[in-house]
C-alpha cells in the first residue's frame, strides 16, 4: 500500500499517456525495416528457429551490395515481442504495437521515482507529467521497435543505481541491492547493445563516491566484494544469452574505420540541434530549446555531484553516437531526454535562488508556470495526434500488399528476390531478399521489384533495369502504380 501512495500522483498523467498512446496506433508502419527485424527474430523464438533465422538474415547481408543492416538485432526486444505476437495471433502490426505501452508505463513510474528523491512532490508530477504526455514519446509508440523499451529499462537502471548507491551514498550499495542492479543493466543490453553503457557509468559512479567519501584509503577486501556483484551478475547473464541465442558473428566495431574528424564536427553540431525537436509542438521551439541550454548547463554545473551517474550515462551515451560514423536520429537520444529535462528544471530552479529574496518567489512561480505551459502544449500535440493519427503510407497499404502478394506468387520458396527493403520482403513473403544497386550483381536475383518513384536509392533505376545488363532477361510479372516486379533470367547464349 506504501508503494503504491508513492506512485499514485503520477497515475493520472500515466493513464492519460496510456490512453494517447493506444489511440495513435495505425495499421500501417513507416519504411525503414528494422522492424521486419524485429519481427522475425520473435517469430523464430516462437518456433525455436532461431539458428535458422540467423543464418537467413546473413545470408541477405552477405549477398547484398552494400550494408543496410546487422545480421541480428540484440535479442531482447524480439523476446519481449514473441509473446505479444502470439496474443495477436500473428502479423497484426497493429496490435504488436501494444508491446510499447507497458515499458513506456515503465519509464514513466522509474522517472517519476527519480524526480521524487530531487524535487519536491508538485515539480516531480510536473516534471513527469509533461514528459509523459510528450507527442514525440507517445507518437513513436506508433512503431514496433526497440527504442520505447530500452527507454524503460534503461530508466530502470538508472532509478536502481540512484537508490542503491547513490543516494545512500554507499559506493559499495548492498547485496541484494547490487543483484538487482545487474540484473537490471544485463535487461537493458538485451534490448540495445548500448545498455552496455550503464556499466562504465556504474564504475564511474562507484569510484567517485569512493574518493569523495574516502579519500584514496584502500576498501576492504569485503566491500570490493560486495561493489563487484553488479559486475558478476551482468556478466553471467550474458554468458547465459550468448548460450541461448545464437550470435550474429559479425560487429558493428569495423563501422568506427570510416569515422573521420570531419564528420565527428559534423556529429557534434548535429546532436547538439537535435533535442530541439523533443519540443516540436511549442512555437518557435528551437529558440525554446536554444533559451533552455544556460539552464542545462546550469543545472550539470550545480548538481553534477548528486547527479554524476546522470551525466556520465549522458555523456558516455553522447560520445557514443558522436562516434558513430552515420548520423542517427531522435530516437536513439530517448534515453537521456528525461534528463535533460529534469537538469533544465533544476538550473531554472537554481537561477531562481540566486535572486533576492523579494523576487526569488516570483522567479520560481515562473519556474512552474513556463513548464506548466510546456506540460499543456505537449498535452495538446498529442490529444490531435490521437484524434488525427499521422498516415504513414508504409508497407501495409493495398498498392504495397499487392505487390507482395504477387511475389509469393510468383517466386518459388528457393527463389531471391530483389528489393529495397530486404528484411520487409522476406518478413511478407517468406522469401530471401537482398538489397542490390548494381547491373553487375543483377544476377543474384531470380526476381526484382522496382520502386518507381525510388530512383536510384537502394536500387538500381527504374528507368536503367531492364536493360543494364545485356547478358540478362527481364520479364515484367506485376505492374502497378507504385512497383514493377521482373523476373530475372539469363539470355540464351549463341548456338
């Protein structure tokens, strides 16, 4: 009953997110086919395939003319996916989506947990609430990917270390204590690889508090015992993954060869524009996003020896994707959204203490008032959003259906097919894909779909496929507005 008097001042905002999220679903998904991924990975764990899995995926990666994906994604999405597929009795991309709700609902009870050992009761529901209602949030639940549960794990992670270490300010937590947060870091890292980073931050964290409470006096042997467990639990769980699941055999690391100091300038000035669009449904919300940076830093400045493992996780997470050779979007800045908010709150707040007394109360009523407003437009974005869902005009469109249904038609189960989006074709037809962009390697396939208004971006030109190469013969099998699909055959050489 204690717990649940704790949480109740979060429960209406959390209902309300519910709601919004539910109501934005569509039937239909955007382009990119990680989700296909995804998909797949959770069907083969349905039906113990997923050796069989793996090796199909590494075949279209191998085969394909450039990279566009990772032979497996981590196996913990698929894993929370499996049985939501099966509840929706299959393919109903609209339902699956309904995975989404309960790990945001997560994230926002481990958040509001958070605020509530920082701020006093009315700012954290405030805090919590605007960033559960948030459009950008609740609209992505619109997608069956990775993002919405690494957010919740994540948070969890974070909550656990803030509890158990921090905030007893005990660098060596307790037994128990430490279980859970291993156990919590490992949950993480099955979702997404970059879980991972909670672990430096855990040892930063850990090591810091040590020298601010102690000085460079050695532990005793027992605290460094007791400090390790969260260590020994992450690794042993993944020890017990890499047995289970089958690995990829291949790592993102080679990527990092094609990252040059340009590009790092150009990430840097990238993701520090990027949060602006957390904010999209205020006015003018990159001068809003512009005007909260004094405040961020602000807030890092004056509580960065509460908050340290908040800003190393933020940190480490930024360095991450600085590094990264390809430019990502929004959605892989989710997990430290939350707290860039609560350090924005926190240096508003503190400005406000350094007034005089006669205008400090006014200063902080401005505080309250400013995200009061944010809370209500990021409110509004999202009940139009639910009212009016955005259409995506994705895969699951009757031109597109079509189009698969044909190819499952027309190619026999050995055939290789050749599309843009090989891990969607494969996932709608059960037939292998590859993606190819050149005449040379045309004849890897026994069937090509050609997106019309595609041009040459992960295909070879519509205008160019019939023929770019002489020594191939396409016959057209299916035509409509959107797709041309070919069969591939060789031309018949002299007698």
């Amino acid at each position: 009953m204690f717990r649940i008097r704790i949480i109740a001042p979060i429960v209406p905002a959390l209902v309300v997110s519910i709601v919004l999220a539910v109501a934005m679903r569509t039937a239909d998904h955007d382009w990119g086919d990680d989700f296909a991924a995804y998909i797949m990975q959770a069907v083969s764990i349905l039906h113990g395939t997923e050796q069989h899995e793996v090796a199909r995926s590494a075949f279209a990666v191998r085969e394909s003319s450039r990279y566009f994906g990772p032979v497996a994604a981590p196996w913990g999405f698929p894993a929370l996916l499996a049985p939501v597929y099966a509840a929706c009795g299959g393919l109903n991309i609209r339902c699956l989506k309904l995975a989404n709700v309960p790990m945001f609902a997560l994230f926002v009870l481990a958040f509001f947990l958070f605020l509530r050992s920082r701020l006093a009761l009315a700012d954290a529901v405030l805090v919590a609430s605007a960033v559960a209602v948030n459009p950008v949030f609740l609209d992505f639940q619109n997608n069956v990917l990775s993002d919405i549960a690494f957010l919740g794990l994540s948070t969890l992670g974070v909550l656990l270390v803030d509890r158990i270490i921090v905030r007893p300010n005990r660098p060596e937590g307790s037994p128990g204590g430490n279980v859970a947060i291993g156990v919590a870091i490992f949950l993480a890292f099955f979702v997404r690889a970059n879980g991972a980073l909670l672990v430096p931050t855990l040892l930063i964290t850990q090591a810091a508090l040590w020298l601010r409470t102690n000085g460079r006096r050695r532990p005793a042997r027992r605290l460094v015992v007791v400090a390790a467990v969260p260590y020994a639990v992450f690794g042993l769980l993944v020890a017990g993954l890499l047995a289970v699941f089958p690995t990829a055999g291949t790592s993102d690391v080679s990527h990092y060869g094609a990252l040059t100091f340009a590009q790092i300038l150009a990430n840097i000035s990238a993701y520090l524009v990027l949060p602006s669009v957390f904010f999209w449904s205020l006015t003018f919300y990159e001068l809003f996003y512009g005007a909260l940076i004094p405040f961020l830093l602000c807030g890092l400045v004056w509580f960065w020896k509460d908050d340290l493992h908040l800003a190393a996780y933020s940190g480490l997470t930024v360095i991450l994707f600085v590094l990264w050779p390809e430019q990502q979007g929004l959605r892989y800045l989710f997990p430290i959204l939350p707290f860039l908010v609560y350090f924005c709150y926190r240096g508003m707040r503190v400005s406000a203490f350094g007034l005089t007394e006669r205008y400090r109360r006014a200063g902080d009523g401005l505080t309250r008032g400013v995200w009061t407003g944010v809370l209500v437009s990021f409110l509004l974005a999202s009940i139009r959003l639910a009212l009016h869902p955005t259409p995506l005009a994705g895969p699951f469109q009757p031109a597109t259906t079509a189009m698969f249904e044909a190819v499952r038609q027309q190619a026999a189960p050995g055939d290789v097919v050749i599309f843009d989006k090989p891990r969607l074709m494969r996932l709608m037809t059960d037939r292998d894909a590859i993606l190819i962009d050149r005449c040379d390697q045309l004849a890897k396939g026994r069937f090509v779909v050609v997106r019309k208004a595609g041009g040459a971006t992960a295909q070879i030109a519509p205008g160019e496929i019939a023929t770019c190469d002489p020594a191939l013969e396409l016959t057209r099998v299916f035509d409509n507005r959107l797709y041309a699909v070919y069969r591939i055959a060789r031309r018949p050489g002299p007698a």
